[in-house]
C-alpha cells in the first residue's frame, strides 16, 4: 500500500486521475490540460498504467486513456476505518443537536 501513497504523492498524477475521472481522454488533449508536453504526460500515464490504476486503448493514431477504479481499491480499503469513524462522530453529533433542539 505504501506504494500507492507514494504513486498518488505525486500532484502531476493525482492531476491525471482527475482528469480521467471525466472519462475517457486522449494524450494530446491530457497534455494540453495540465499545460506539460506530451512526453512528459505520457510518461506519467505510464506509471499509473503500470500500477493499474489508469488504462489505455488505442484508436487510430491516439491512444485513449481512461481511470480504473480498481487500481484505487486498496487505497479505498485503508480508508474505510476512517470513513466508519467519522460517520460515527457525524452520527453522534447529529444526535446530539437533535436533543439540544427539543
């Protein structure tokens, strides 16, 4: 896991992965977005395609990228202790304001 918080440690892919999360996407237009060449886009694409959390289909002469939300399972696994417990104060607090209203 330590590697998936240091993959999206970098703001230029957790700036990819925005991006994706519209849809699908070609490199040019991607490179364009975030104001990089396309090299230097692609390169990070890479990464994010080899950790499995991106991934490319080729049309024509473009490749097109598009997120895959099951490379972002093992992240969404560690958080979800977090997010039981901020339901569960968000809960009590609700519950409290409820009282202080009667």
């Amino acid at each position: 896991m330590a590697s998936s918080f240091a993959l999206l440690a970098d703001p230029t892919r957790r700036r990819l992965l925005d991006e994706l999360r519209m849809g699908e996407q070609p490199v040019g237009k991607l490179a364009q977005q975030l104001n990089m060449n396309q090299p230097a886009i692609s390169k990070q694409l890479r990464v994010l395609r080899e950790a499995g959390l991106a991934s490319v289909r080729v049309d024509a002469q473009q490749r097109i990228y598009r997120l895959n939300p099951d490379g972002l399972r093992e992240i969404d696994d560690w958080l979800a202790p977090y997010r039981e417990f901020w339901e569960g104060r968000l809960d009590a607090m609700e519950r409290t304001l409820e009282l202080m209203e009667d």
